[in-house]
C-alpha cells in the first residue's frame, strides 16, 4: 500500500465520520458545544496538517547532508566540459 492510498483511506474514514456526526443522518443529537466545535473540524485539521508539512520540510532541510564527494566530481566534470569546450573554439 503506497503512502498516496493510506493518506487516502485516512482521509475518507476522517470525513465520513465528520459527516455522519456534522449532518446527524443517524439522529444522534449531539449537544450543542460539540456541534460548534464540530463543523469547523475540517478547517483544524487542514491548518494542522499545513503545520505539519512545513515542520517536516523544515527538519529536512536543517538535516540536509552534503556529498562532498559528489561535488568534487561535478567539479571536475565541469573543469573537463569547459575544457573540451575551449579545445572546440568556446571562449568563457
């Protein structure tokens, strides 16, 4: 199961149950605080998850490592481009 699908089936098991408790289709009669807290539920949760997206980007890039080894290679990748280059009439 692909992260995609499980995000998925939380979502949809997360809405039916908003909608089934918000819309009361069962004729629970939930009282009135929970109803005021309960239809702007998917507002929290959008925020949350917009919070937790920039956390996790945030972690991911203060945790970033370098190749230094990949970088000295490029280096010398470019340092043989610009000189095959310049053998072939490109001035830099």
């Amino acid at each position: 199961m692909t992260k995609l699908v499980q995000w998925l089936c939380g979502l949809a098991l997360l809405g039916t149950a908003w909608a089934t408790l918000a819309l009361d289709p069962l004729g629970l009669h939930l009282p009135l605080p929970c109803q005021q807290v309960l239809w702007p539920f998917p507002v929290y949760l959008l925020v949350a998850f917009g919070c937790y997206s920039l956390a996790t980007i945030g972690y991911r890039l203060a945790t970033f490592n370098d190749c230094e080894a990949a970088a000295k290679e490029l280096q010398e990748q470019i340092r043989e481009a610009r000189a095959d280059l310049s053998r072939r009439g490109l001035k830099f």
